[in-house]
C-alpha cells in the first residue's frame, strides 16, 4: 500500500480516534507523583499525551532544543532546554518556537490542551485546540514565588477554556462563578495500591530501626506545612516517632524541626510508599493556617485511609468537609489536641476502626 494510501501517521491516528493531549504542567513528571500523572496516564490509554514541563535552563546550551522521552506509564515527556542567562521574553519566544517545532508533525490531528498553569498561556496562547481545559488543582497564585502575572493569565485561560475542573470543594466555590462550565473534581486516588499497605511488609533499611510507635506523614514539605506544629509535637510526645517522607522545597532545610524523634527521610518513589506506610501506626497533615492552604485538598487523606492508617489533620477547610464529619479524620487545631487526637487513634482497636474505612 501506498504512502498517498496510508497518509501520514497523524492521519492515522486521527482516524482512529486518537486525540493528541498536550498537557501544559509547573510540576516534572519525575516530581511527587500526584494529580497530573494519574489522569495522563489513564489519558494516555486512548490518546497520545506530551508532557510539556517548565523550562531548564543549562550552562553551555547556545540553541534551544527539546528533550523527549517516553515514560513507562505511555506518556511523552518533553522538556525545554534552554541557554542559561535568557531573559523571560527571550524564554518565551524560545518555548513558543520548540512548541511549533513540536506540533508542526501532527497538523490536522484533533488537539486537546489541558492547563495546569496558566502561565503557560505567555507561550501557548496562540493555539486553536479543539478542546481546551483547565485544570486547577491549587490556587498557584497563593503559593510563596508565584510568578507575576498568574492571575491575569489565569482569568485569560478562563476566558478561553472550554471546561474547567477544580481539585476540591473549596477550589470550586472560588472558581464556579468564573466560568460557565465549572466542575468539582477531586483527584481521586490508586486504593490498591495503598491498600498493599494494610498487609504486613518488609520495613525498608532506613526504617527498620525506628522504634514504635510511628506516626508518619509524606508529601511535599514546603510553605504549607506547619513545622512549629511539628516541633511541638515531637517535644510533647518523645515517645513517639514521626516519620516524615518527602521532598523540602521553597523553604530552607535548615528550619525544619530537629528532635532525637523526627526522622527526615527524604523523598521516596510512588511504588515505595505502601511499604513505608505499613510501618507506620497512625498518618498526620500537620497543615499551616495561611493562604497556601485555604484551597488544598489533600489527596493524601484518602490515601492513609486507604492504608488503613488512623489520621489527623489540622482543620483544613476540604479535609473538615469531606472527611472530618464522619469520623474517619479527627481534627485538632493545636499541638496538645493534635496530640491527644493522635493518642486516641493510636489507642483505638485497629481491626474495629477499618471495618468502617
């Protein structure tokens, strides 16, 4: 058969009902895996996903070029590498030209753009996708750095977009009248997984040797976190260890709360954490009270419960209204409630608790 028969394989794959999702994120794929890589790996079942990831800038790079690799979840990840020393127009320009480059191979392919930054609109901006979605799984423009301009460009990418989704309850309340397509949808999460966690497994080497009991916490450490309250449950409960897994950023390590029984264990990969979750007797979200956490939902909640792990919160608006009522988060509000909410869970009979998780 014929190249003139077969057309291109863009063609191709538009016949088949393959869309191309380009998916516009401020996290790597390589980061805490969350959100964005559970819903384009599921994407990329029926459709062919490109990653696109916030520029690195490199030392000896004199053109811009595009790095892309396949990852094993059938995504493609596409990095822009670009000369180090750039200013923001030159990066810009720079990024909107890889951008070209990247799509000019699937011209007449259905597109779908999918946001999880509007400042991605400053390169983005002139493509016509058939589809474009926003996905807002934070309120970026609250988190310590946000870059100027989020907010203008965000009521552009509302301006523009086709459907908008939101991570959380409080995240919709915020968006819903912004736009006429609005929908709550709080990121689900992978309970087989966790739920390996409820089976007794190997303590991983740099576990092992931590006494019980554990209380243990994993995610991203950064302006959202509480570390007062971190220190002053250490100091109040030295019985008790806490484990803390994940990587620190936007805050110096060097203030992180240091006590004989908080352990800093780093980041761990996503296929780690049931076994480090099976070592432990009770998850906490020592949450700060500011403008970073006014919106969050965290997807961690539903993961320790899926873990069969007994867990309190700070009272973070979504946690309180999706899980505080029916009792399967206790809510505290300080170190010697947090503490005493902790002491209950780690005293209730575990077997009768998870008939009810």
């Amino acid at each position: 058969m014929s190249d003139a028969q077969l057309g291109t394989e863009a063609e191709l794959r538009v016949r088949d009902g393959r869309f191309l999702l380009l998916c516009l994120s401020h996290l790597r794929w390589n980061f805490v895996f969350q959100r964005p890589q559970h819903l384009m790996s599921r994407a990329a079942r029926s459709h062919d996903v490109v990653f696109l990831e916030e520029p690195v800038f490199q030392p000896g790079v004199a053109t811009p070029r595009l790095e892309r690799h396949p990852v094993p979840e059938g995504v493609t990840v596409a990095v822009p590498v670009l000369p180090e020393g750039m200013t923001d127009e030159q990066a810009i320009g720079a990024q909107r030209a890889l951008l070209d480059t990247l799509l000019a191979p699937e011209a007449g392919r259905r597109l779908i753009a999918w946001f999880y930054t509007p400042m991605a609109l400053n390169f983005a901006g002139h493509l016509a996708p058939d589809v474009t979605v926003y996905d807002c799984m934070d309120e970026l423009s609250a988190f310590r750095g946000a870059p100027p301009g989020m907010l203008r460009l965000e009521q552009a990418l509302l301006d523009r977009a086709d459907l908008v989704f939101s991570g959380g309850r409080s995240l919709y309340e915020a968006k819903r009248d912004r736009h006429p397509r609005v929908f709550c949808f709080p990121s689900s999460i992978d309970a087989a997984h966790f739920g390996k966690a409820r089976a007794p497994q190997p303590d991983p080497a740099d576990q092992g040797g931590i006494p019980r009991p554990r209380v243990g916490f994993f995610g991203v450490v950064d302006e959202r976190m509480d570390l007062e309250l971190v220190g002053a449950l250490a100091e109040l409960r030295p019985d008790w260890r806490f484990v803390m897994i994940g990587p620190v950023v936007k805050i110096d390590p060097d203030a992180l709360p240091r006590s004989p029984n908080l352990h800093w264990l780093g980041v761990k990969s996503y296929a780690e954490l049931p076994a480090y979750l099976s070592g432990w007797d009770a998850g906490f979200m020592p949450f700060a009270r500011n403008e970073s956490t006014r919106f969050i939902s965290p997807t961690k909640t539903p993961e320790f419960l899926a873990a069969g792990l007994p867990v309190v919160s700070t009272p973070v608006a979504d946690v309180v209204s999706d899980w505080g009522g029916g009792g399967l988060v206790d809510i505290a509000g300080d170190a010697p409630a947090f503490a005493d909410a902790l002491g209950r869970a780690l005293d209730r009979p575990r077997a009768e608790w998870l008939r009810d998780v």
